[in-house]
C-alpha cells in the first residue's frame, strides 16, 4: 500500500503538511470539519501538493522535511507540483 504526503491550502491562505493512504477519504474530511485540528476552522482547503510513497515511514520522513521548509520553498512546491513526478 502506498502513502501519500500531501499539501493543503486553507481558507485563510496558509499551508498545511499531512500523510494519508487515502487522500480522497483524508480530504473529505477536512473539508467536513473532521480532519486535523488546525484546519477544522479553515475550510474549504484546497488540495495543493502531492507525493506517492512506498510506505508511511517514508512518508512521515517527507512531512517533517516539508514542515520544516520555510513559506516559500513551500510555494515553490506547490508552483512546481504539475511539473514533478511523484516520489517512489
């Protein structure tokens, strides 16, 4: 099963870093109020970076090295995220 890191955009415009094995389920949820803490009162989000992962610890190491990037090298992700192909 593959992992997936991925990149939301809330409502009042900052980014937040998550991991999931099913993003469409994990979305959904964060629109609805039900996903993590911080963007409960911050939707809609928008869907703004992803990467595929062979496995969560993978997965996990790539959140906490996104976490850690400043605002911009983040945007420039996100800019740069049509154009990337997913990490395996």
């Amino acid at each position: 099963m593959s992992w997936i890191c991925y990149l939301l955009e809330c409502a009042d415009g900052t980014l937040y870093c998550g991991i999931t094995n099913d993003l469409d389920k994990r979305l959904a949820a964060h629109n609805a109020g039900e996903g993590a803490k911080y963007t409960r009162g911050r939707t809609p989000v928008r869907l703004a970076h992803v990467e595929t992962h062979a496995d969560k610890s993978a997965a996990l190491k790539r959140e906490m090295q996104i976490k850690r990037m400043s605002r911009a090298a983040k945007e420039l992700l996100c800019a740069d995220a049509g154009r990337r192909k997913p990490v395996k």
